[in-house]
C-alpha cells in the first residue's frame, strides 16, 4: 500500500472521518427532530379530537333548542280531513 493513496474499503480499511463529532450533531439534530414530532403529532390529535368532542355537544344544543323552538300543532288540525 502506497502511503499516497488514501484507505479504501475495498482494501479493507474504512476512510477516516476528517470531522466525526458531523454525525454525532446529525444523528442528535435528527434524534431531536423526530421527538418535535412525534409531540407536534400527539398535540395535534389531542386538540382534533377535543375539537370533535366540542362540535358534537354544539350540535347536540343545537338539536335540543330547535326542539324546544317547534310550535306543537293544535290538536284540532290534525284530526280534521283535509279540505278537498
């Protein structure tokens, strides 16, 4: 092996890394990156689901006051026959 030519994998001796502590910061950048994540994520689902918690009880009001708005119909109106 010359001492001019750099080591390759190919005869069995990995390059050396002029920079190792570049992967140590990526591998924590990415580590860090993906736990933002996951937490955005399970936030995200918790306010959907509080959202979708909160328009069912809306409609559910909703539901409930239009009942209570509906005039009931005289008594006499639905048993008379119908005008021909």
């Amino acid at each position: 092996m010359n001492s001019e030519h750099s080591p390759t994998p190919e005869n069995g001796t990995p390059p050396a890394k002029k920079f190792p502590w570049i992967d140590i910061l990526a591998d924590r950048l990415a580590s860090t990156g993906l736990s933002w994540a996951r937490q955005s994520l399970s936030m995200g689902k918790r306010v959907l689901e509080t959202s979708a918690k909160t328009l069912s009880q809306t409609a559910g009001s909703l539901d409930e006051w239009e009942k209570k708005l509906e005039r009931p119909k005289p008594a006499a109106e639905s048993d008379a026959p119908a005008p021909s």
